[in-house]
C-alpha cells in the first residue's frame, strides 16, 4: 500500500511539474557498487553486512539554471551477507522503491552535482541463514537519507559518474519466536552511467 502510495505522488509530481516547466531536463541514472550495513542498535551484529547494490533512478530537473530542483525515483536492490565467527553465514536480500528530492548544480561546462534526499521502501525482502532452516518474515523495510553524485556530460545524451549514499534503515524480522525491529547505517559507494533527455 505504502509502496503504490509513494508510485503516485511520484507520478503526480512528474506530471504536473512537466506541465509548467518551459525548459527540462530527465536524466536517467544506471548504478551499481558497494554497498556496507553497519551500526546496528543493541549491538546486534559486532561486525558488518557487506554486499552490493543495482539499481536505476530517473531524475526529473524541473528548469535548466546552474542550480535547479529535481524530483525523481527509482528501484534499488541490494544482497547483503553477515558471516559469523564461527563460519555461519547470514543473507539479506531487498528490493527497494525509492523516491528522491534535491537539487542539480551545474558546477562547470560538462559537469554536474546532485544533492538529493531519499525515502525509500522494501516491496520485497529475503531473508536466509546457514544455521536456521525456519522461516523469517521481514517487515517495515523502510529507510530515510542521502546522496550525492557527480556526473560527467561524454555526449548530450551519455554521461558517467560516481555516487555515494548514506541512509538510515529500519527493519523487522519475525518468526515464530522471535519479533525484533533493527535500525542500522547503510553506506553505499556507486558508478553511474546515466542518459539524458
């Protein structure tokens, strides 16, 4: 429900800001990179979750200037692996709808930043553990935060790019004796390779 929620005042915003714009700019952004869970409250996990992330965003710049707002979205995944001392494995794999909302700064001829904020949702989570063959439910996925990226214009239509993301996430993981909410820091490091409209 969250998810459709957060789908159409997406698409509300698109639409109604493509109608006033005079001048716009949509760009769409292609990642994939490193991806590091760490600070888990109560101490949950003494080491950290690392794995990687892929993903695509499109961005919507509402008026050309050398700083302009954008507003945009995208998908997320992510598959996530904690190894215990004693050899255990546990993985975490999510699918995320993201919704983004920032500014585009025009910072020389063929260059640009994005400084966005995130909010974003797990439509689909897996959860799996070496030692434990029992079924875990994960709920309220949820997570808040931000990024910025760099990109580099190769063409009017082409640029690459690096990105770093930080978000503060929350989740909750159920079984049949067990019911535990999780907040913890994700880092994420990315290349983009983006197309421009």
């Amino acid at each position: 429900m969250f998810a459709k929620k957060l789908s159409f005042t997406l698409a509300s915003i698109v639409i109604t800001t493509s109608a006033y714009a005079a001048r716009n700019s949509s760009d769409v952004q292609i990642n994939a990179g490193y991806t590091n869970y760490s600070g888990f409250s109560d101490g949950a996990y003494d080491n950290n979750f690392n794995g990687g992330n892929l993903g695509v965003t499109y961005l919507y710049t509402l008026f050309n200037d050398m700083i302009a707002p954008v507003v945009g979205g995208g998908l997320n995944s992510q598959l996530m692996r904690y190894s215990f001392s004693n050899g255990n494995t546990l993985t975490l794999n999510s699918y995320e709808g993201v919704i983004k909302v920032g500014a585009k700064f025009e910072l020389a001829d063929n260059f640009n930043m994005f400084a966005l904020v995130n909010a974003g949702y797990s439509f689909y989570n897996y959860f799996a553990t070496s030692y434990n063959k029992g079924d875990e439910n994960l709920k309220n996925t949820y997570s808040f935060g931000a990024s910025l990226i760099g990109t580099y214009d190769l063409s009017e239509s082409l640029n690459v790019g690096l990105g770093y993301t930080y978000n503060r996430r929350n989740l909750n993981v159920q079984n049949t004796n067990y019911n535990k909410d999780f907040q913890y820091n994700e880092h994420s490091a990315n290349v983009i390779v983006g197309f421009n409209f």
